[in-house]
C-alpha cells in the first residue's frame, strides 16, 4: 500500500542521506521509531570520524557547548553546532551544519543538513528539511493536550486522516521560514519554502 504521505516530497535527496532506508516510511512511523531508527544508525558510525559515548555520537568536526544535555540515542552530523542549554531526547539524529541553540529542545526527530534553530525552540517528535530556519520561541507540537483523546489528524487535501499515534509533530518541508513565536500544532504538513509569521498559530486541522 502507498504511503499516505511521502517524505521525498517535502525533503529532497532523501536517497543520499543515512535515512534512505527508511524513505518510503510514513513520517509518524518514522518518528515514533525515532530510538530505533538512530540506534540502527549509531551502529554503522566510525569512532576515527565521531566521538562515541555509549549512544551518543558527536561527528569529530561538531561543535557541543558545554551545558548540553545529550540522551542517547543522538547523532550529531559534521560540522553542526549545539549551544549551551540545548536538549536532545528520545531518538534524535542531526545531519552536517545544522545549528541548535541555547535552551532549544529537540525530542524524537531528524533534522536535515543546514537546519537552524535560533534559540528556545521546541521540536517534537518531526521531521525537519533542509536549509529550515525557526527563529527564536517557535515551536512544533508534537501533542493535542487539548483532547482527552489525544487524537492527531494531518490533512491531505480536502480530508482528514487520523493517525495511529498520539504524538506526531510536523513534517518540514526544505527551505521553510518559520518565525518567531509561532506554533506549528501536531499533524503538520509544510510543504518546501512555506513561510510562517511571526506569532501565527498554523494548525491545518482547521484549515480548508
């Protein structure tokens, strides 16, 4: 069956990066694995190109302020940089000259090479294209709190799909701007180059 939702139309050279195994996955299954995923790809990684600590593994050309909480599994890709009070969890693989700053959190989520966020950020559970920016405060939710259900839909078309899966934050498309203090609520899916204001809640549930 075709995936719903194909990962290579939002991020391109999917084929040439460490995730092409799992380039027909639906992003959410991809997410929810995110442990997995990055366990599997700790195990191909040489300790002559990253540091290696039990299951963390910083490419020797990154840089990791000191005051950075890395959980293992992560991945750090070459030539990226992580600030002081970042926090990584929950399955998290960076590809080269990506930049997480101060007090930014990424949990369960892969983030394509020339990424940035500015500071205090939160990324859920999501996939980040390439050349992504969020600036400083902006935030993909990755959980309907508001639901007692905790139900996430994301919208393909006209019509809603709900997931199988209760946490599922967004899949970024290259080259998407997003801007201060926005929120991308769960079951997002941004296309390549969209633009989100500074303030805006986006949640495409309600959207048409």
């Amino acid at each position: 069956m075709p995936a719903l939702v194909r990962i290579d139309a939002f991020i391109g050279g999917l084929a040439d990066t460490a995730l092409r195994t799992w380039r027909e996955a639906e992003p959410w299954s991809l997410t929810a694995s995110a442990a997995t995923v990055t366990r599997s790809l700790l195990e191909t990684l040489s300790a002559d190109v990253y540091r290696i600590d039990g299951e963390v593994a910083v490419h020797r050309s990154a840089e990791v302020e000191a005051g950075v909480t890395l959980k293992g599994p992560c991945i750090v890709g070459a030539e990226s940089f992580v600030a002081s009070g970042a926090y990584l969890r929950g399955g998290v693989w960076i590809d080269c000259r990506c930049v997480v700053g101060p007090g930014a959190e990424v949990k369960s989520s892969f983030l394509f090479a020339g990424t940035a966020l500015a500071h205090f950020n939160f990324v859920g559970d999501s996939l980040v294209g390439r050349n992504v920016n969020l600036e400083a405060g902006s935030l993909l939710a990755n959980c309907r709190n508001e639901r007692s259900s905790g139900r996430i839909a994301v919208r393909v078309g006209s019509k809603l799909h709900e997931l199988p899966i209760r946490k599922f934050g967004a899949i970024v498309g290259d080259g998407t701007r997003i801007g201060a203090n926005a929120v991308v609520a769960p079951g997002a899916l941004l296309p390549p180059a969209t633009i989100v204001e500074r303030l805006h809640i986006l949640d495409q549930e309600k959207s048409l």
